[in-house]
C-alpha cells in the first residue's frame, strides 16, 4: 500500500481484507517522486498527485496530468494517492489511468528476479486484473517524452467536485510524423478497464467525415461494452462518449465538422 | 457513516506498533493496530475528539488533519503510516484566531468545521504556491451541508486577510 486512499473506504471491514498481507511502502524514498531523462519522465511508485499538481515542467509537457490530478477528489485524496495506486487499485473509473494512457506509458514491474517494462495498454488483462504476478510492485511509470498538438481531459460525474467518472475521455494527438496514427484516444467508465479505442483512433486517421456525434457510434461499439450499473446507464454512456469525442475534437481535426 | 465495526482493532494486542510521531508540535509515542485508522487513534486513543468522522470514506473532509503540512482525510490513514512524520490537528489552531471565520456564517451545526479550518489552515499558509487554484477547489473536499459554502469561503478570505499569511 501507498497512500491507501482506495483500501481504506472499505477497510478493515471487507472481509477478504482480513486475509490478505499489506506491505506497506510508504517510507521507501526510492520510489518517491520522478525525475527526468532526456527522452523520459520516470514517475515514482509513490508519487502523489499533488507531487505532480505542483510542479511546473510536467505541467508544461504533460497537460493531461494535471487536468486529471485536478479532478482526482480534493487536495485530502491529491496529497495521498499515487498515479502507481491509480493503477494497481485498477477501477475503470480510474481518473489518472486514462491520461497515463494517453502519453502511452509504460509501467516498471519489479521483483525479486528483476524488472520488467510493460506497456500501459497491455496491462490489463479484465475487470481489477493485470498480467502482475504477485510477486512484482509497481516500481515506476515511464512517459516518453514526445511533442503533442493537442490534448484533451474530460471527466463526466454527478458533480463538478468529489464525484466518480461515469464517462471519462483522454485524448492526444502527436505531433511529427513519428507514428502512423498520430491520435491516442483513451475511454474511461465504460468497459471493464480503462481502455484505448484502436477503432476510434483508426476512424479519426480515415479521413471520414464527422458531421454529428452519432457518426462515432460504429467505431465506439467496435472499442468499448458500456454497462448499467449504480452510478449510470449503458445507453446514457454510448451517448456522451460520442458527445465528448465530437465536441472536444470539433475544429481540432478536420474532418470532425 | 461505517459501523463500529470498523473501530474494532483487528489484531491482537501483541501485534500492536507502536510509533513515535510529531502531533502538534510535541512528540508523540502511540501503540496501533495494524488496521487503525488515524482518525480513531486520535479520537479514541489519544482523546483528540476535535476531528470529526463523517463519511468514513474519505468523501466528505469532516475528518482533515494536516499530514507533513498537506491536508489529508485521517479516515484514509494507516495510523502505522504516521510514523515519524508530523501530524496537526484542529487542537493546534486556538479558538481565538477563528473570529473571522465565525463571524463570516461559516459554521452552523458545525461538524464540517474542524476539517474546513484545517484545509482553510493550508492554504491561508501557503498563498502564494496556491495561486492557480480558486478557493473553491482547494476546497473542494470538505463537504457542508448547511451552509451552502459563501459562508465558508467569505470566512475563508477574511482570515486570510486578518492574518495576512502569519501562522497560527
């Protein structure tokens, strides 16, 4: 555990928790905050949201974390929780995950035999399961550091503050010629992990036209299975997703009219 | 609110920590149980009943405590997590620096308050670094249903004006 901010709402009540050993890795500085590279930005296990909230440079090359770690709860759950905990704890209401997602980064897992690196988009493997053996923690996140002409953070929830995200989107576009597809969209709330949307991305470089939210309902059906469930409903998350893609992308890419 | 279950220490006695800690500026030794939550190790072990539990899930802010000078909601703190790191609490604020804030309708039944005047505590000190952030977002967490908040922040901006970033 880190900053605990997910174990504790439940704790030490749910009974699975009884059984289960917690290490606690609170006081390994090693693993606190980041530090950069020429090509990285190496976020440390425990590094807060607020670690990140007030620093200057990853604001100026990584926008994103800063829009999520502003909607993370209020300043008692920024100073706590940890990006590497955002993961670990793996809801696919996850607010940091989607924009860690949207820089395509990777996640350092370390344990006894060594260290391995794997990309964020193929960390989860279903519903809070990962291809983490429990042997590994979650030791660092990497970000490469790349130019983006856009980006963009929303987050839909009941309220503006202190709500969970029934709808989220992260979405970036890079700029160069470096990749094939320049756009990274990620989906938040709407399947069983935070996902990246290939379809969408695919739907956005096609070169199709886009005259109204709807005309992203194909390629959001080949991407995400949005549920019914406490917080909302399938249909009402079909819809926003199409509005929040539309309306954010409207005059960003051309072809979304 | 979480039962009383959740007060329950769910070890036993021998596997107690215990920790030494600053708690208002003096230091501190307590013995938790591994699952105790800060919140009731200050309330119920060391008898600071000035924090307030509301949520218990960390939603609502009742229960803020300053952690190595952040706010934190002490419901989400491992008391084991403490260890060696400086906590201050509604009891390290005297009651005569509050007029402001009284004065302004920012307290009504008063459960909020303890956690309001703690987040209120952290940004009157820090002003400057906080410039980016509206009063109402750093606010964000300490949830009052009585108010409707201008109080609050009005109250808010007073104090700071009156202290004009002096510590209390």
């Amino acid at each position: 555990m880190a900053g605990a901010t997910d174990l504790l709402v439940h704790w030490p009540i749910r009974p699975e928790a009884q059984d289960k050993t917690y290490l606690d890795l609170s006081a390994i500085s090693e693993l606190r905050p980041f530090r950069w590279t020429d090509v990285s930005l190496h976020i440390g296990a425990l590094t807060t949201y607020w670690d990140i909230l007030r620093d200057p440079q990853t604001r100026a090359e990584f926008p994103l974390l800063h829009e999520a770690a502003r909607q993370v709860g209020a300043i008692q759950i920024q100073s706590r929780g940890t990006w590497a905990g955002n993961i670990a704890n793996g809801s696919p209401a996850a607010d940091g995950v989607p924009v860690l997602l949207a820089y395509d980064a990777s996640v350092v897992l370390t344990s006894m035999a060594g260290s391995r690196e794997i990309p964020l988009r193929e960390y989860y493997t279903g519903y809070r399961n990962s291809v983490r053996r429990s042997d590994e923690l979650i030791t660092s996140i990497i970000l490469p550091r790349r130019r983006y002409d856009f980006s963009v953070f929303h987050k839909v929830g009941a309220r503006r503050a202190q709500a969970i995200t029934k709808v989220g989107i992260a979405v970036t576009r890079e700029a160069g010629a470096r990749a094939a597809n320049p756009w990274r969209v990620v989906a938040s709330s709407v399947a069983a992990t935070v996902r990246r949307c290939p379809a969408i991305e695919a739907f956005l470089a096609s070169g199709a036209l886009v005259r109204v939210p709807s005309d992203f309902f194909a390629s959001i059906d080949a991407d995400i299975r949005p549920i019914d469930d406490i917080r909302s409903t399938a249909s009402y998350r079909r819809t926003v997703l199409a509005r929040l893609l539309y309306h954010s992308l409207r005059g960003v890419s051309a072809t979304v009219v | 609110m979480n039962s009383n279950a959740a007060h329950k220490p769910v070890c036993a006695e021998s596997d107690a920590i215990t920790i030494a800690f600053t708690l208002n500026g003096k230091s501190h030794t307590a013995k938790v149980a591994p699952g105790e939550r800060l919140l009731d190790t200050l309330r119920y072990g060391l008898a600071l009943t000035g924090t307030k539990e509301g949520c218990g899930e960390g939603e609502c802010g009742a229960c803020t405590v300053l952690l190595d000078g952040l706010p934190a909601n002490s419901c989400l703190v491992p008391a084991f997590q403490v260890r060696g790191r400086d906590v201050r609490t509604i009891e390290s604020i005297p009651a005569e620096r509050l007029g402001p804030l009284l004065e302004s309708g920012a307290t009504q039944c008063g459960a909020c308050t303890p956690g309001v005047v703690m987040t209120a505590a952290w940004i009157r000190d820090h002003r400057s670094e906080l410039q980016s952030f509206t009063t109402r977002a750093l606010m964000a967490g300490n949830l009052c249903r009585c108010t409707g908040y201008d109080g609050i922040i009005d109250g808010l901006e007073r104090w700071i004006a009156s202290e004009s970033g002096g510590r209390s």
